[in-house]
C-alpha cells in the first residue's frame, strides 16, 4: 500500500476475505474487507456482525430480509463501502476483482487499481493453520480413495462411485465442506465427472482425481484403480513410468526450482520410457483456490517457494489403456526438497 500510495484497499472475493480475517462468507452472501494505510480495517458480514473475524471495526448488512435473501447484495454493500470511502475523503484505491468491488467502483467514482496478483503472490507462502486445515482436506481424500477400493468393481455406476466417495468425505471430515467435491469420476476416459447410465467396465482403468475443500482449503490429488484388481502388462508398465515421474519430482523440486524445469523433465522421462508427451499440465499450486502459484506448466515462468504446496500430475492415456493413468501427489516445498503430503497407497490394485 505505502509502494503504489493506496488510501485503502477493498477487497471483496470471498476466499480472500476468508485470507486476511479468518471470516468464511456463507454460500449466497458477501462480505467486505477495507484496509487502511495506518494498518486499521474495517470488516461488513451479512445480517450479523462477526466479532471474532481479525478486524478493527465489524459492521453488517441485511442480506436476508424476513428470511429471504436479497437479490441486490452486492449493491447494498458496495454502497456501504462507497459511503465510507466518500467519508474519509479516499481518492486511490486499491480493489480485487470481485462482484462487491465492482458496484463500489461503479458508485465511487475516484481512480481503483487491480490488487489480485499481488495477494495471490503473499497467499503462495502457506502459514502453519492454512497447512493444519489443508491436511485435514488431504485426509477426506485418503478416506475417500479407501471406500473406493472397497467398491468398485465391474458394473459400479459412476454416479454410486461419486456419492459413496462423497459420503467418506464428509464423514472423514465430520462438518459439511466447503464446496463442489471435483474433479474427475468418470471410468475408462482420462477424465471428466460421474455420467449418468455410465458404468465401470471389466478390464478399465478408473481414474479418481479428488479434491475435497476442508473450511475453504483445498485438496487436490489422484489415483487409478483397475477395476477388476488385474492390470494388463501394458497398463502396469505405464503405472510404474509414472510412479517414476513422481520420484524425479520429489528428487529434484526445491525452492528455486524453475517449475516450468520440472514438467520439461518429466515429459522427458515419458518419452524416454516410449510413453507419450504430456498432454497437460504438470501439476499446480493448491490453497483457497484450486489452482494457484505455482504453475508447473510450460505457459508459466514460476519459481518453487519455500512453504508453498503444490501437485504433481503426470499421466498416460490411450486406448491401449482402457483409459488412463493418472498419479498426483502434494508437496510442500522446502529450502532443500520437497515433503510428500499424501501417504495412501498409488496402486493399481
């Protein structure tokens, strides 16, 4: 704030919020979080104010009248935030991209300037709670690879799969979470959700890349199963190749590491072991958001970060296959390496 000479920032997407208050915007409410130079702030929450949120001065607004919620949310509370901002006489401001921001810009017409890459760079680095809370995402997911191998077999539809694998989440977590339970259920494709009429066939291998959200804090890793225990040779060896991929990664990712390095070092390793190239992505950073710095993606110029946590994503996908493979860890990144944050099993079987 004092580099660009921001009078205040607005920020008003919810996980961003959530970042800097600890305050988690219910579904279909919105929240507003203003900061001042001096360091002083000022939080508005729905109908109630959340004194417990890590702010100066918590306000609230009528999102819910006689019960009903308000179509003209974001109106209301960005004419909240305008009325404060003509008060203290604000003239730059700072703002997220958000549908609240958008109606104070819209209301307040002093210049605004774009502050989203800038806390998406200060949430790279994870604090110790944002870890406790990501680890008990990763544990939804462990509970849930356990009930699939407990299920499936030929002749499972998708859609059980999905709602069983569901169930064990959120038992796992004991709360309900925090959003859409993604990303891929669907069997003997590379990917995509659970389809109705759709089954798992004798012979297929079922990718499962999950991504329970335990109190806004995401998950995000996969697993393949042959769906009759008895991988063919073929899918075995393609298993192992990307067993190996990970390995490499945990070998050589430290802070530092260029991440565009890492997915040119495996899609090297692919086509070395006469696999195909990568088709996508190596892998991502995960946090608030489901994918975040860094992108282990030759389209981005990413540098690892000490305390950041990421996925490691190779996959093999053909016909030959029955579908695919798909293995994805999370990683912490270290001064000196990485720390492996998934411990269930990776087999086929």
């Amino acid at each position: 704030m004092e580099e660009r000479k921001f009078d205040a920032v607005l920020i008003g997407a919810p996980h961003h919020v959530y970042y800097f208050t600890s305050h988690w915007t219910q579904p279909q409410h919105l929240s507003a979080f203003v900061l001042f130079p001096d360091g002083r702030s000022i939080l508005i929450t729905a109908n109630t104010p959340n004194k417990a949120a890590a702010a100066d001065d918590v306000r609230s607004y009528e999102a819910n009248l006689f019960s009903t919620l308000r179509d003209d949310q974001p109106w209301e509370l960005g004419m909240m935030v305008a009325a404060i901002f003509r008060e203290k006489g604000m003239k730059n401001i700072g703002v997220d991209a958000s549908i609240v921001t958008s109606q104070v810009v819209l209301n307040y017409c002093e210049p605004a300037e774009p502050i989203d890459e800038d806390i998406f760079q200060m949430r790279r680095v994870k604090d110790a709670d944002e870890l406790e809370l990501m680890m008990r995402a990763i544990a939804c997911c462990g509970a849930m690879y356990e009930r699939a191998r407990e299920i499936i077999e030929p002749g499972i539809p998708e859609v059980r799969v999905y709602a069983e694998l569901q169930a064990a989440a959120v038992e796992a977590a004991g709360e309900p979470l925090s959003a859409y339970l993604g990303n891929d259920y669907a069997c003997g494709v590379p990917g995509g959700p659970p389809r109705a009429g759709h089954a798992a066939g004798d012979g297929q291998l079922y990718i499962l890349d999950v991504g329970p959200v335990f109190r806004g804090y995401f998950s995000d890793n996969a697993r393949t199963i042959a769906v009759n225990r008895k991988p063919t040779d073929a899918q075995y060896a393609a298993w192992e190749v990307l067993r190996d991929c990970l390995g490499l990664v945990e070998m050589n990712a430290k802070a530092g590491t260029p991440s565009y390095h890492l997915w040119e070092w495996i899609n090297d390793h692919l086509k070395k072991n006469g696999q195909p190239e990568l088709t996508h992505h190596l892998g991502h950073g995960v946090g608030l958001n489901p994918h975040e710095y860094p992108h282990l993606n030759p389209e981005w110029d990413d540098t690892l970060m000490a305390g950041e946590v990421f996925t490691a994503e190779p996959g093999i996908y053909g016909e030959a296959l029955a579908g695919g493979i798909r293995l994805e860890n999370q990683y912490l990144v270290t001064a000196t390496g990485v720390v492996r944050l998934t411990d269930f099993p990776l087999g086929l079987v």
